[in-house]
C-alpha cells in the first residue's frame, strides 16, 4: 500500500546498494550504511531509506526511526553555510533562542530547513564547548561569540 | 533447571531460574502494577521494553528501585512490592506520564476499557501537579480506511511497535523521533494509508490508551436503519458469537449466538444473516479449486499452481500483495465470506426480495479490523455501490447494543433468517486458526473420493502453535496441509513457497493470532491469552452442536446452485465469487 514513488539516478541506487553489501547487506549495520550514505549524499532523504530498506532487508519504517533518533543524521541537505545555532545551557540562558528566531526570520526558513537557492541552512546544537563565548553560533567553520539578535543581519551579509 | 528461592512481602517463593519478579509475585498471587509489559502466553509474544517504570519495586542491596517486570530473581533476594517509598514512586511516574496526555476521556473511544485510565484510578491519582504549565506535544490526528491514530494519547510502551514488527514482521510503524517528540509512527511519519500497514489491527488490539482504535461507523449504521428506503441486510462472522459477550461480562468462551441474534433484530435490522453461510459458500468454491489444481498438478500439469493458499483472510491478502507480489497467483481466487456474502445479498437476495441494489444496505460485524478496508476495496463494487456497505467490529456491535439499552444477557435465543443465515459446522470453525482448511477437508475428501468422511474432527489441524503442519489421507493420497496463524509465522511458510521448497499441497494463513478469535476488532484480551483459547473451544463446540458439519450437504448452498450460480467454479460464480490480486510492493523509479 506504499505509496511513495522513488526516484534516484542509477548510479546513486547502485552506490546505495553497493553500500550495503559492503556491510553484508546486514540490519545489524544500519548505522554504518547511513553514515557512508550520509558522508557521500550530504543528508538521508526518504527516497534514500527507502534504498537502504530494501538492501538490508529491513522496514523503512525502523530506518526513519534510526535516523530521527540520532542527531548526527539529517534529511535535509545542508546549505553551502551551514548555521548552527548553540542551545546548550550557558547559551540558551544567554538569549540562544532569540538569536534562533532572528535567524528564522531572516531566512524564512526552520531549524533542519535549507533556504531555497541552497545558500544557508539551520540547526541547533548541543554545548560545544565555547560557554565563554555564549551565546554562540558556527557558520561553517567559523565562530562567533556573544551573538545579539541585532547581529544576525551583519553575518549573513558576511556570505552575500 | 535451577530454582531460586526468594522473599517477596514476606512471603518466600520457589522459581525457576530466569524468572522475573513481576512473575514471581504473581505466583504468590501479589499484583504488581504495569503498563507497558504484555505478555500472550500461549503465543510467544511478549514486550517488555522497562519503559515506564510503573512495575518498581524495592529489591535488598539496590539502591534504585527496579522495574519488575524485566528484573530476574536472584537467590536471597528480597522484595517488597508495595512500600511507601514504592507507592510515592509509582504516583510520580503516572503524573509524569499524565501530563503529557490529553484529558478528554469523556469522548475518548477507549473509555470504560483504557489500561492507563484504569491505572490512574488504581493508583488514586486525582490531580496531576504542574499539569496546566506542562507542554503538550501535539500530532495530527491520522485516519485510515481502518484504523485511527491519535498520537497524543501514545505513551510510548512500545507494544504495538512489537506486534507489528516482531509478530506480525509487517514493520509499518516504528519508534520515531527523540525525548518530547518520540512517537509510534510509520516511515516519514507518512499516514498510515500510505504505509505497509495490512490493517490486521494488532497494534489496535494492544494499545493500552486510546491512541489506536478504530474507525467507529455506527453513526452510518443508524442512520441507514432510520432510512425508511433502505432495506438493511446484516451478516455475522463466526469469531463474534464466542467473544460478543465478554464486552456484558460473560466469561470468555461463552456462545452468545442466538442472543446477538435476538439483539441484531431488536436494533432494526431487517435481516439477520450469518457470514457462516457464505463461509459454507467459500468451501464450496474454494475447495473445487484445490481439488482442480491438485489434480491437474497431479497429471503433471505445471501450470497448476500448488500449493493452494486460502484468502478469506483481507489482512493477509494485504500482507501478500505488499511483500509476496511475485506469488499473487499462488492463493485461492475466493473472494473471503464477507464479500462472497455481500456479492449474493445484493444479487441473489436483492433479486429474490424484489429490489434494487441501491436500496439495500449491507453490514458486517466482524472480529477484523481489516474488513473495514476490504469492503471498500473498488473492484467489490458494482457501478460505484459497495457489496458490503460497512464493517463494523465486534467491540463497536457491544456499543450498540449498549446505547440501545438492550439487555443482551436476558434476552431469548433467536435463530438466524432465511436462506443467508442457514449454515453448517464447517462454516462456524472458520473463526479458529486452522478452521478453514479443516472444513475444506471435510468438503474436499467427499468430493475428491466420492466416500463418506467418517471422522469429522480433523484435531490433527487445531491447536496454538504458530505453524502447524498434518498430513491428511485422502483415500491413499497423502495431502500435505500447512497452518500459520500470525503474518511472521505466514511468512515463514511463504519463503518456502518462494524458494520452491514448500512441500505442501495447501495452506490456510490468518493474520491474527489464533486466527479470528484474536482479531483486531474484538474484545480486548488484555494480554490475557487463555481468553482466546476459550473462544476457540467455543467455536468447536457449536460446530459439534451443528446437525450439519460439511459445507457441502448445506441444503441452502445447494439451492442457490440450483437456483442461481450453475455450480462451483462455474462463469457465474467465477464473476461474483472470485477476485484477483494487485502487486502492491513499492517501486523503486529510476531516473534516466
Ligand atoms: S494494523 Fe497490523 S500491519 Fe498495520 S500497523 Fe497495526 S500491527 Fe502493523
Ligand atoms: S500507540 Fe498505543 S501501543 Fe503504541 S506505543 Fe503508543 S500507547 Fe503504546
Ligand atoms: S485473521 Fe481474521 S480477524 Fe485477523 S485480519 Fe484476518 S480475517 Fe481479519
Ligand atoms: S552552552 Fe553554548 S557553548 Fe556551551
Ligand atoms: S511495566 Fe515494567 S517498566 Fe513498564
């Protein structure tokens, strides 16, 4: 009753495929599969899974599940500027979410979106260690420190 | 195996090794609380993912509480199950859990039978602390031909991920998401519809809250029996008769046929006819295609297809259409009771009662979920008018006759109406895993060795055993029969039919277990599996109070080949009887 409609290119259900087999074609590997497949697509959209699903021989179902768990695994490709936003405690206590909003507001896009000329994305992360500096956001990969939302603007005029 | 002796409040107790506590104390008769933990004994099915903590007790040298229901007794161990400490934990795990779930049990079709309501009642909760400052996740509500998902009332115990997954190895739905968002879902958080779900409605069947029921159409029911231009047409299946009374507090097992029947009647319904004559119906139709392919593939015929496997079974039509699509010419191309049924209501009968088919309306009560997508299934519809209008569940008929105030246990003993509702023993055992193809012998070794059956009771065919197999004697050919109940264990024979290696002449597949008796649309076993074996003895037993037990010497089959279809197999019986399948698999486009 699936009714999702794949389409990939040959080569990359070939490479998918081929993935898998490396490992076996064994469930027990998912997570390795996905990370060659996340390293050589950039992300893991649905019609990736749906790939891997059939070479392991495994519901799609418990992939997505595998892949929504885990942070490292995303389905939306990363823009040319990855932004990542620090929500961990010093920088959530230190206004990170209004920072957060700015930058949706600016991109008009959320968190795990990508704009649509493929320029920027955005994501939140966990305390990457710069507390000091809270609070901070990565773009690429370069750091600022003591961002103000009254700052968004000026570093994305940084990429124009 | 070793034993382990053990305190639990006071009390010692001698187990074998492996045993958990929470198993333990229910030796000493001591109820330990749980929620997520279900066990169906008699099936092999158990989940018990420790997620909800509700089951802790105290255990000597821990210093956390343990959750007992995964926790293996060891030797000297002593527990207490019910302490203040333990009491105060419970509550704080249940107002956890409670303020993140919604609060409309008035409406909440799970009310009266909701695990988590219960519990909630049993653990005294009254208030739930911080509840109003508490962020509510929220899901869309997500409707299926069969089933409704309302994720908000998930509380993630994970029991129907197991029973999809591991019983049945359908894997439509799994957990997805982390912390606040983590949820039972399918792939991409698609809805179900646009899943691999076959609507087997076993997730339905152990969903302690009301996060999976299903679609309720008793609201299209009534309004057809208010409508004085339609002529309302009802069929039973053999599973409702020996669980409809559980839902008034009749203990499991007991036969309650003549009172449904008595209360179908007092409900409105203008004919009051059983699926067991179009189950009769099935054998006929089914069994001449076995014995043709069998004897074709006994000449040698390669073409012949064997073996034969049943298809009354839309759960499992749905399985085999989605992941055996390779095999769609394998099963029986018998349409399942219910449809059969509807395709002689709205023809033979409409015919016989001089109106058209747009003015009768066709219900079902079914033990099965999956019925509900059956009958809306296209080519079951003549120019845009369904054989079957709706299905409706055996837990859905209870609330009926409930909101009707009809006193169902004190009611007089009605018989079925005439001709639809005449059937024989073979027709009732189809509720039973292994009850189809028994009453296929029964009809198939007559006709195959023009002898009389001497022993009726196939006992060889019953049973609890997820895969059965028996060798019947057909006069001195051996028919190989092969028996799977639950869609892992169907698949397990399924790859041996792929692979070539099957060695059996034909094969019944249900998709619940313990076939229909355990389907997804009937009362709430709460993991309590004698509950189904006592609905299979049921069954027999009518069976063997039946004056007639072989589809076959049905006198009402008889006529309506006489009357109407020619004989089994034959175009007219072909065109309103039989079906064929669609491959379903997902494909996999390839971009040029
Ligand atoms: S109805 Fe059956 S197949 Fe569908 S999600 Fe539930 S258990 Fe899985
Ligand atoms: S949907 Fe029901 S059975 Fe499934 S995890 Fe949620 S509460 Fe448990
Ligand atoms: S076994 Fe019976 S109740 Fe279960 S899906 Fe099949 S027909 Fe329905
Ligand atoms: S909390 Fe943001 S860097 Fe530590
Ligand atoms: S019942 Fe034991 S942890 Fe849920």
């Amino acid at each position: 009753m699936s009714h999702i409609k794949i389409e990939l290119r040959k080569e990359d259900v070939d490479f998918i495929k081929g993935v898998c087999a490396t490992f076996n074609n064994d469930p027990q590997e998912l997570i390795n599969v996905l990370h060659t497949c996340q390293e050589h697509f950039g992300y893991l959209p649905a019609e990736i899974q749906e790939v891997v699903s059939d070479g392991l021989n495994m519901p799609v179902a418990k992939i997505y599940g595998v892949v929504t768990f885990y942070s490292f695994f995303t389905m939306t490709p990363k823009g040319k500027h990855p932004i990542s936003i620090c929500l961990g405690t010093a920088c959530y206590v230190r206004g990170a979410e209004k920072v957060l909003d700015e930058f949706k507001k600016e991109l008009g896009i959320q968190v795990g979106e990508s704009t649509k000329d493929s320029k920027f994305s955005l994501s939140s992360l966990r305390c990457v260690g710069a507390c000091g500096l809270a609070p901070v956001v990565l773009v690429g990969d370069k750091t600022y420190g003591r961002v103000a939302p009254d700052d968004v603007k000026n570093i994305l005029k940084e990429y124009e | 195996m070793e034993t382990i002796k053990l305190t639990i409040d006071n009390k010692e107790v001698d187990v074998p090794g492996g045993t958990t506590i929470y198993k333990a104390a229910k030796e000493l008769g001591i109820d330990i609380p749980t929620l997520c933990y279900m066990e169906l004994h008699d099936m092999n099915i158990e989940n018990k993912p420790a997620g909800c903590r509700i089951c802790v007790a105290e255990v000597s040298g821990r210093r956390n509480l343990a959750p007992t229901c995964s926790t293996k007794c060891e030797s000297g161990m002593v527990v207490k199950t019910h302490t203040p400490r333990v009491l105060n934990a419970r509550r704080t795990v249940m107002e956890f859990i409670l303020s993140d779930h919604p609060k409309d049990c008035l409406i909440c079709s799970k009310s009266g039978t909701c695990e988590l309501q219960a519990m909630a009642h049993r653990l005294g909760i009254k208030d739930i602390p911080g509840a109003e400052y508490a962020a509510v996740s929220t899901y869309r509500k997500d409707t299926s031909p069969s089933i409704i998902r309302d994720l908000d009332k998930c509380i993630m115990c994970r029991r129907c991920e197991m029973m999809c997954n591991e019983v049945q190895t359908v894997g439509a739905i799994s957990a997805v998401n982390r912390g606040f968002m983590a949820t039972v879902a399918p792939a991409f958080e698609q809805n179900l519809e646009h899943s691999t779900c076959t609507y087997c409605g076993q997730c339905v069947s152990v969903c302690p809250t009301g996060a999976l029921t299903e679609v309720n159409h008793v609201p299209q029911v009534l309004r057809a029996l208010v409508d004085p231009s339609k002529t309302v047409v009802v069929q039973t299946a053999p599973a409702v008769r020996a669980a409809l009374g559980e839902e008034f507090g009749l203990a499991p097992g007991t036969l309650v046929t003549g009172k449904m029947t008595a209360a179908l009647r007092a409900l409105g319904f203008d004919y009051v006819f059983d699926t067991d004559f179009a189950a009769d119906l099935t054998i006929m139709e089914e069994g001449t295609e076995l014995l043709d392919r069998l004897s074709r593939h006994l000449k040698g015929d390669t073409t012949a297809k064997i073996p034969i496997l049943t298809s009354c079974c839309p759960g499992w039509v749905n399985f085999f259409e989605e992941y055996f699509p390779d095999l769609k010419n394998v099963p029986s191309t018998a349409k399942s009771p219910q449809q059969m049924f509807g395709a002689i209501a709205k023809t033979y009968f409409a015919d016989k009662i001089g109106i058209n088919r747009k003015d009768m309306v066709v219900v079902s009560i079914m033990p099965c979920l999956a019925k509900k997508y059956e009958c809306q299934r296209e080519e079951f519809s003549t120019d845009g008018n369904p054989d079957v209008d709706f299905s409706i569940s055996t837990r859905e008929l209870a609330s009926f006759i409930k909101q009707a105030n009809i006193d169902i246990k004190n009611l007089q003993d009605e018989e079925f109406d005439s001709p639809l509702g005449e059937s024989t023993g073979a027709g009732v055992i189809f509720g039973a895993t292994g009850g189809v193809i028994e009453a296929a012998c029964r009809t198939a070794f007559e006709l195959y060795t023009g002898k009389k059956l001497e022993r009726l009771d196939f006992t060889e065919l019953r049973g609890m055993d997820g895969v059965r197999s028996a060798t019947i004697d057909f006069d001195g050919l051996p028919l190989n029969i092969g028996i799977a109940h639950g869609l892992g264990n169907a698949r397990k024979l399924l790859d041996d039919v792929r692979s070539g290696k099957s060695q059996f002449h034909a094969i019944e597949v249900m998709a619940c277990p313990g076939g229909c008796i355990g389907g997804g649309g009937q009362p709430l076993h709460h993991g309590n599996s004698e509950v189904i074996k006592a609905r299979a003895t049921a069954i027999y037993t009518e069976d063997r109070k039946k004056p007639l037990r072989k589809s076959h010497e049905n006198p009402f089959i008889i006529k309506l080949y006489e009357e109407f279809l020619g004989k089994p197999g034959s175009e007219k019986s072909h065109h309103l009887l039989h079906t064929h399948y669609f491959d379903k698999k997902k494909k996999i486009i390839i971009k040029k």
